[in-house]
C-alpha cells in the first residue's frame, strides 16, 4: 500500500487508536507511543521489518535534525523545558518558592482560593501554552499543596488556561498562527469586509469551546465541582495522599519528584516574582524583536500585529528563557548561596525534565507517522463527502475536527488541515457560515487538543502540575466533554440561525444547566462517601 492510499483508507488511524487504547489500558505512555509508532512503521513500509526500521529510526532522526539541520522548533521546545527546568530549582533553593507559599498562605485564606489563583494566573499569563502550562504549574504548586488541592486538579486547571486562553487572544503564538491560515482562506474567497485581525476578533464569542472551558473552570474552583475520577485525587489530596513520590508510576522519578532541594531561609516573595515577570516580559519582547526582525527582511516597516505574526515562538522562548534564569540567578547570588549548591539545583532542574522530553520525543515521533499515514486527509475526506443541511455544518466540523486533534494529539496541524477545508466547504454552500464553520474548527480543535494523551500541551500540563500524566488525562476527561456538549449546543444554534448572540445565550444556559448537574451530581457523591 502506498502512501496515497492511506488518504482514503480506515487503516491510517490504527496507529493513533492503538497508542490511544494502550495509553488508557495500560496507563504507560512511553510504551503506547512506541508501540504506535512501531505499528505504522511496518505499515508504512509494507510490513518489512529492515523497511520499519529504517523508517523508525529516520523518524526519531528527524525530530532532531530535519533537512540536514538541526530541528530548530523541536529543540527550542526541549532547551526551553531545560532552561524552565532549572529556573524552577534556582527559585526553590532561593527560598522564593517558599516566601511566596508562605505570603499566599496569608492571603489565600482556603482551598477554593488556591484553586483561583492558579485559574487567573493560568488567564494572565496567555503568550504560549507551552510557557503557560510550566510557568503557572511552578508558581501555583507550593500554593496549591498547601491546602491540599490534588495535583490532578492544578493539572486540570493549567491544560484549561493554556491552550483555550491563547486561541482567544489574538497577541499570541496560536493568534497569529491562526490570523496567517484565515487570512489566506480570506483572500481564496474573496472576502473583503474583514481583515485577517477583524476575522480572528469576530471569531471569538464563536469559540465556545474556549470560552466555556475557561469558565468552567473558576465554576469548578468556586463550586467544589469534583465528578469522575477527580473526586478520589480529591478525597486522596485532603488525606495528606497523592503528593509523595510515586514509585509504581512509569517516569515518576523523572517527572513526579519533588525537587530534593534545601531552600534558603533568607528568600523573599521578589525572588520568585521577578523572575517569572521577567521571564514574561522577556519573551514578549523576545517575540516582538524576532517578528520585526522577520518584517524588515521583507520590507515591511514594523507594526505589533505584523511582528506577532511572524515571530518565531520557539526561539523566543529561548531568549525569555535565557534571560529569566539569569535573574533567578542573580537572586541566589545576591544570598550568598555556595557555588556547589547552585550548581547541584541546576542539574536537578534540567534532570527533572528529562522524563518530559522523553514523552514529547514520542509524541513528536508518532505525529510525523500519523502525518505519513495521512490520518488527517482520511478525516477530512469524511467531512467533504458527507451530503447534509448546510445548517448542520458547524456542529460537525466541530466534532470532526475534536476526532482530527484527539487522534493526532495537535490542534496546530488540525487548524492548517481543516481550517481551509472548512472554508471551501462554507464557499460551495453558504458563505454566511463562513466564520461559524471556522469557529467550529478552532473550537473542535482545542477540544480534541484538550482530551489527548498524546498531545503536547497535555503532556506538558501533567509536568507543570507533577502529577501523573494518565491522571490527568482521565480526571480532566469529564469536565472537557460537558464543555463539548455546550459547545455542541451553541453551533447547532449558530448554525441554523447565523445569528452569535442567540447561540451564545443557548450554550450560556446550558453552561448554567450543566454546571448545575454537575455540581449537584459532586455533592450527592460526595455525602455517599462520609457516609
């Protein structure tokens, strides 16, 4: 079978499925990832084993080095994990960890106010969802173990501020990534009453998905909301359990431990905060400078959109990275800490990472065969087959595009397939459904993103959290298909209506309604446990 025929054939998702199912059975994702990696190596090469392996190992070659060079995307991911890795540990031996928890302790009064911190720390810091995911999970852990908030639930509560925050703002790597793909589908159409901005800002109230993640969120935090399988982590967390080192957990001594660091007792709340401010502060800067740098190579005179638009993200947060390490470094210089303790809290730093980087290896390898295997064309090809009311177009391209993420574990290249497909589609039926349907994709695509093991940003949520990347996986699983059952409530609305306010309000009172249920399904459980 050659590589065309994947397009068109069922057999292109046996490899997502079966790392997916393994994933889920076994809870071991090193060994789910290869496996699926190693089913479509052997498919991809006719079922030669020499064919597979040579295609494996060019596979896993190719997250590092790619046409001859080095992969710069990958490896800037990887140095950023590193540099945020050691960053962590120089503000734990600074004391700031501790300051901070310590200040917190006296001005978040309870739990539930742990729980909110984290939440609008994860809506503030909306630049990446790579950098939002570690940088939050860093600062809000010692807050949140202090009142004895599950680690599953900070990791539920980073993967809902990360990825649906950044789709919503158009000052960010997803903004400008997604204003690039709709300006082009703009131009194909001829679509000349919005700009590429214009598009993406009226495309906001139309991501419900993202929206109503976000607000479920601080409902859950606020509300006690605890269903699934987060009610045992929750049980489990205000028992003093759940917080130690797992030894039965695959990578725990990589991913799970708590860095063995000592703290400084002379440590103050500013030797945690400027260095993520600047970290923050950095990268934007970083993005601004790589963007205008690209700008002016094409002569173009600077503008912020324009330098958000071509930034490189990768080297940026490599920059703002460098940059925020050096500041933490300042800060235990200034103590006076030996030269052998800052040392030891940097490779402790970079070594806790390791496990992370091992999982995103794989995951980078399964996604270049999932990509060979042409899944996304297979999925895509459903969509423009199907002969149905134009009405019901926004609701399934929403579900489709939740298939395409969750089975690929990237909402990125679920935007560059189906975004365009989306708009072909809205041009030969109703370009009236233009934006609805492009909100359905973004919005589907974040979903699918959102419920994958495989996914980037959820194994990077389980890092920042340090909690078990299964774990997360299945407790966050509830909260993200009650948002989906909203999201599919207002594009049905919109689709049959065209009209943002009306659908809008539909999925506002099914948010409400199912918040309601749910809340009440958590309490009923609840009084069944103390019984």
């Amino acid at each position: 079978m050659n590589l065309m025929d994947f397009a068109t054939s069922p057999v292109s998702l046996l490899p997502p499925l079966l790392a997916l199912g393994l994933a889920i059975i076994t809870r071991r994702v090193l060994l789910s990832l290869g496996t699926g990696i190693v089913l479509g190596g052997f498919l991809l090469a006719d079922y030669s084993v020499t064919g597979a392996a040579g295609y494996i190992f060019d596979t896993v070659y190719g997250v590092f080095i790619e046409d001859g060079s080095i992969n710069s995307w990958n490896m800037s991911i990887v140095g950023f994990l590193l540099l945020l890795g050691m960053m962590t540990a120089l503000l734990t031996l600074s004391g700031g960890t501790r300051a901070f928890a310590e200040w917190a302790q006296t001005r978040v009064k309870s739990k539930r106010g742990s729980k909110l911190l984290a939440a609008f720390l994860g809506v503030f810091i909306f630049i990446d969802d790579y950098f939002n995911s570690l940088a939050v999970g860093a600062v809000a852990r010692p807050v949140t173990d202090r009142f004895y908030v599950s680690r599953a639930k900070l990791a539920y509560i980073l993967d809902s501020t990360a990825a649906p925050m950044c789709v919503l703002m158009p000052a960010s790597s997803w903004g400008a990534y997604i204003m690039t793909i709709i300006g082009g589908i703009l131009v194909s159409h001829n679509m000349t009453e919005y700009s590429a901005l214009g598009a993406y800002v009226r495309l906001i109230p139309m991501n419900f998905y993202a929206v109503f993640a976000l607000l479920m969120v601080f409902a859950v935090a606020w509300f006690k909301i605890d269903v699934g399988a987060m009610r045992r982590h929750e049980i489990e967390a205000s028992q003093g359990r759940g917080f130690e080192k797992d030894e039965e957990t695959e990578g725990s001594h990589l991913i799970d431990e708590e860095l063995d660091i000592e703290q400084s007792s002379r440590g103050s709340v500013a030797d945690l905060i400027l260095p993520i401010v600047t970290l923050i502060v950095a990268t934007v800067a970083a993005m601004m400078y790589t963007g205008g740098l690209a700008l002016a190579e094409d002569g173009i005179a600077f503008n912020i959109l324009g330098a958000f638009e071509n930034t490189d993200v990768g080297t940026s947060l490599i920059y703002g990275g460098l940059v925020g390490i050096v500041v933490a470094l300042a800060t235990v210089l200034r103590q006076g800490l030996p030269v052998v303790d800052i040392s030891r809290a940097l490779w402790i730093g970079a070594k806790s990472m390791f496990g992370a980087i091992l999982i995103l290896v794989f995951a980078w390898s399964i996604g270049s065969v999932i990509g060979d295997m042409k899944t996304g064309s297979y999925l895509s090809s459903m969509a423009q087959q199907a002969n149905i009311n134009a009405g019901w177009l926004p609701v399934i391209l929403f579900l489709l595009a939740g298939v395409m993420a969750f089975s690929t574990g990237t909402s990125w290249g679920t935007f560059g397939i189906m975004l365009p497909i989306a708009g072909d589609m809205a041009g030969a039926t109703d370009l009236a459904l233009m934006l609805p349907m492009l909100g359905a994709v973004l919005a589907g695509s974040v979903f699918g993103d959102h419920c994958s093991p495989i996914s980037d940003t959820t194994i990077l949520s389980s890092t920042g959290a340090r909690c078990n990347h299964i774990d997360h996986v299945s407790t966050q699983l509830p909260y993200a298909l009650s948002v989906a059952l909203i999201s599919c409530v207002g594009f049905i609305t919109l689709g049959m209506t065209t009209s943002v306010a009306i659908s809008f309000a539909a999925s506002s009172v099914t948010f409400v309604g199912v918040c309601f249920v749910l809340s009440a399904l958590s309490r009923s459980k609840m009084a069944c446990q103390k019984a």
